[in-house]
C-alpha cells in the first residue's frame, strides 16, 4: 500500500518524506547492499522530498555508476540513493531502515540478485 512516509539519517541532519509502498522492497546481494542490510523501496523522484540535509550528503559510484549512494557525512548513514529506472525516469531507492515507525522485520522482501548482475 502506497503510504506517506518519513525518515532519514541516524543522526537528524537528512530528513524526508516520501510516498512509497515498504511491501514492494528488496533486499540485495550486490557488493554493497550486502555489507549495509539495505531494504530497499523504490519510489519515482516526484514521490521523494527532502526536507533537510542535501548539503551533508556523500556520494559514493560504483559498477556502472548509475545509482548515486547518498550517505550522512555525520553519521555515515545511507538512508537513500539516487538513480534512473529501466525506462530512463528518475527514482529514488529508500532504505526502508530509515523510516520513521517502520519495523524492518515485518517486511518480507524480494531477493534481488545484484552480485549476478
Ligand atoms: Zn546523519
């Protein structure tokens, strides 16, 4: 179900608001999400707003350099990443970790296989 969320960092400095569905998460094998236990729920960009923070973010490439992985230079916290969705739109991929009231352990994700891809 599509819900308005919030969320953000660990440490307050990156906030926002989205609309998203937590149902529809995945979790990843790729080289990263495996280390970090990302959830990952995607929502288009027009969906996403961030409230504060945009400044203390770090981004990190990797692979094809599509995905744009924001993290909290702070807390080091990487509750969001930027990328593009299969047909060129802009999406952002929430770490479902990060939201506000949200028990991780209720949603069953989609195994997604990036270390193959
Ligand atoms: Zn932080």
């Amino acid at each position: 179900m599509q819900q308005m969320h919030s969320g953000g960092c660990q440490c307050g400095a990156v906030r926002f608001q989205a609309i998203a569905d937590t149902a529809e998460s995945i979790s990843c094998n790729c080289s990263r999400c495996r280390r970090l236990g990302l959830l990952l729920t995607f929502t288009p960009s027009s969906a996403f707003r961030l409230e504060q923070g945009e400044d203390n973010l770090s981004e990190y490439k990797f692979n094809k350099h599509v995905i744009s992985h924001l993290f909290c230079k702070t807390c080091g916290v990487q509750s969001f990443a930027r990328g593009v969705g299969p047909d060129g739109s802009e999406m952002i991929a929430i770490n479902a970790r990060c939201l506000d009231g949200v028990d991780a352990d209720t949603i069953n994700p989609k195994k997604f296989n990036g270390a193959a891809v």
